[in-house]
C-alpha cells in the first residue's frame, strides 16, 4: 500500500516536467537568474525562471502540454537586450551553453542544432562567395560551383528538417540562386529583389520570434549603398505590398521598428513618411494608444514646424509680465532647453550654454524646468540670470514636456522669431555648429 502511494505522488512530476530547459552560463560569476518566457507575435508570457548556481548551470521543468513554439531566455538587465529566442518542439528536452565571449551553442535539441548548423553553413558559403566578388574574379566555372553548393545546401536542409519547426525559418532563409554568372551589381539587385520571397508574414512562429524584424530591418537598412528617401521609401512600399492584406497586429511591430530606425537616424521626412502612410493608421487599428501619441507628438515636433506653446513669464522695466511662446517678441531666436536641476548632465551642459551665449545677440534661452518641487530649482535658476526661466512641475508627467516628446534632459529646440523649429541640436556643441 505504501508502494502505491509513493508511486502516486510521483505520478504528477511524469506528467508535468516531462521536458526541461537547462543551461550553463559563463563566466559564472557574471550571471544570477534565468527566466523562461514563452513568445507570442505580440509579446512574451512568462513561464518560470531559476536561480543559477555556483557553476553558472540552471534546469527549469515543463508541464507534458507546454505549447511548442518559440520561447525566450532573458538573462540580464536591460531585458530587450540580454535575451536569446529558441524552438521548443513539445518534443524535446533543451541544453545550451552561453558564452560571453564564444556565444550561444546548443548541446540538446534536434530542432536548435539543425537551425544552428543551417545557419553556419550558409554563413560559410555566402563568405566564399562574398571573398570571390571581392577579388573581382572572373572565373565563371568556380562562381557556378560555389551556387550549386549554395542550392545543394538549401535543398539539403530543407529535406532534412521536414515535418520540424526548424523548417519554417529554413525555408524563408532561402537564399537567392542564380541561374548564370551575375556580376555584384547585377547579383546585389536580385538579391535584394528576391529577399522576402520565402517569407510567409502570417506564419505565428516567425511572428513569435527575431526572424522577420532582423529580416525587414535587413532589407530596409542593409542591402543597398543608397541611402536616398526615394530608395527608402520604395523599399518601405514593397515591404507593405510583400506582407499582403490582413497580419495587422505583425504590420505593426515592424513598422513601428522601421519608424524608430528612421527616427534614430534624425530621417524625420522618411519616419513621417512611414508614419503618415502606414503606422498611425495601424497603430489606432490595433488600439496602440501610446504610439498613437508619440506618432502625433514626433511629426509636431519636426523641423519646420511650429513649436507647441507654453505660458512664461518675463521682467521688463523691473515689471514681470505674464506671456506664451507665441507671444513672446523679443529676439531674433529663441533656444528653448528642457533641463532639471535634479540632472547631472544639465547641470553641465547649462554653464556652458551660458558662456557660449554670453555675447551672442538675437537668441533668448528659454529654460523649462522639469521639476518634482520648486526647492533646488530656485536656488539653481539664480546662476543663470540672462535665461527666460519657467517651471515645470510634474516632472515627466508635465504636459509642455509631453507637448515636446521629451524623453531626456538637456534636450534643446532651436526656434526662429516666428517660433518654427529650426533645429533640435543634441547637445551644446551640435548647438555650436547649427549657430555657426
């Protein structure tokens, strides 16, 4: 009877930690906790997570139903940053060794070693073939030898990883065959022309994982020497006709990736264009309300257009005069600088500003202040004589900061005597060479 027992309690352990993810990180000593997070196309759930031990080594147990699909391990702070995605078949136990300096190396999981090995393959070929345009060669023989054995080995990995998840990305990995010697021009174009070819956007273990952001963020950013707008957006353009009707919520996501590209790349026409053409309209389709705003605030607050208002005040003849921005008429310019007295970088990048600008005429600083409390903000301003100053209480939650999208301090608007926005500098010396 005892026996019985005990085998009934076991029994529950069978069938819900039928498989494990488990790892080894090193060095040892640079890492805490894993956590186990299950992707979706739209974000992560979390699963469990487990406290590393001495060696660097973790084991975390699944249920016997956990969904296959993809799943992440995020192993440090900023999460977005130090994580890795893997396929977990349902099938399988997972086993990886994580390196900082060798990387990731999968030592259990068919499905993980195939899609490895594929892409170590590839990687081979593709820098023989890089290394033959390289050398300007002309041998036609030993260009067609190296795309048989490029096709060969789509073709060989494609059957292998029949009726596996590894299969999907194996095949919208597939590279581009020529029939006949290309020059790199001539191969670079059909390269590009081909790229998404194999793409299936509705997929929702692509959608799930990194492959089709790396992917569209390739194809936009990284397979042209041109940068012009024009290339840009035609290649944003093919990206909507290639994807289809219908996959919004996948639209989305990389749109809003391409928008911040361009946005990071202060492309301001092209992160418009994008958002004009094609993310608010998604982003209010999916109810996205916070990229809504930014979408709205950002193109606001583009070069060229008129700065949000705000109310100020200033001194004249010993008498303070309550006015706006729009209001204001007493200079050729105005540098509106949104700082804090609680910021390190402000409070050294604010004495600079003012000697920069101790003997330039025709520019007013507008300082804003984003402030919890009046305290430190009043004895700080008294540094600073010659600045228009206003206070801006609440912070980050301060409604002229949201006006401006401003997302860290010092941030600087440099603004005609009709209020347009001239330039968004990013620091004191940027400001240098835009008033030079």
């Amino acid at each position: 009877m005892k026996r019985l027992l005990l085998l009934l309690t076991l029994i529950p352990s069978f069938i819900f930690a039928q498989n494990s993810i488990s790892g080894t990180f090193t060095p040892a000593e640079q890492f805490t906790y894993a956590f186990l997070y299950r992707a979706t196309p739209t974000g992560s759930d979390y699963i469990d997570r487990a406290q590393l031990a001495d060696d660097g080594s973790f084991s975390i147990a699944l249920a016997a139903d956990a969904t296959p699909g993809i799943y992440k391990i995020v192993y440090a702070l900023p999460p977005e940053e130090n994580n890795f995605d893997f396929i977990y078949n349902g099938k399988e136990s997972t086993a990886f060794t994580f390196d900082l300096d060798k990387g990731l190396e999968f030592t259990n999981s068919n499905e993980n070693k195939l899609w490895a090995s594929y892409m170590k393959s590839m990687d081979m070929i593709n820098q023989t073939l890089s290394n033959f345009y390289t050398q300007e060669s002309t041998d036609k023989k030993a260009y067609l030898d190296i795309i048989k054995t490029l096709s060969d080995t789509q073709n060989a990995y494609e059957d292998s990883s029949k009726e596996t998840l590894a299969s999907q990305f194996i095949i919208a990995n597939s590279p581009y065959i020529p029939q006949k010697f290309e020059d790199l021009s001539t191969y670079s174009k059909n390269l590009k022309r081909t790229y998404l070819d194999h793409v299936d956007f509705g997929s929702t273990l692509l959608q799930s994982s990194d492959f089709l952001i790396d992917r569209v963020l390739a194809y936009i950013f990284g397979m042209t020497a041109s940068t012009s707008n024009d290339v840009y957006k035609k290649d944003v353009d093919h990206l909507m006709t290639t994807i289809g009707d219908g996959h919004v919520e996948i639209k989305t996501i990389l749109y809003e990736m391409i928008w911040r590209r361009f946005k990071d790349m202060d492309n301001s026409k092209l992160a418009n264009y994008v958002a004009d053409n094609y993310l608010l309209e998604l982003a209010k389709t999916v109810n996205y309300e916070a990229l809504t705003e930014q979408l709205i605030v950002y193109k606001n607050n583009t070069v060229g257009n008129k700065a949000a208002n705000f109310d100020l005040a200033i001194t004249k003849n010993g008498e303070t005069i309550s006015t706006t921005l729009h209001d204001l008429d007493i200079s050729e310019q105005y540098l509106v600088v949104f700082w804090s007295s609680t910021c390190g970088h402000c409070l050294d990048e604010l004495p600079k500003l003012k000697t920069m600008l101790a003997n330039k005429k025709g520019l007013k600083v507008i300082a804003f202040a984003l402030e919890d409390d009046a305290e430190n903000w009043q004895k700080k301003i008294a540094e600073f004589p010659d600045f228009i100053h206003v206070l801006g209480l609440g912070k980050w939650d301060n409604p002229t900061s949201d006006a401006y999208g401003i997302e860290s301090t010092p941030s600087y608007f440099l603004l005609d005597k009709n209020k347009t926005i001239m330039a968004k500098p990013y620091d004191v010396e940027a400001l240098k060479t835009v008033i030079k």
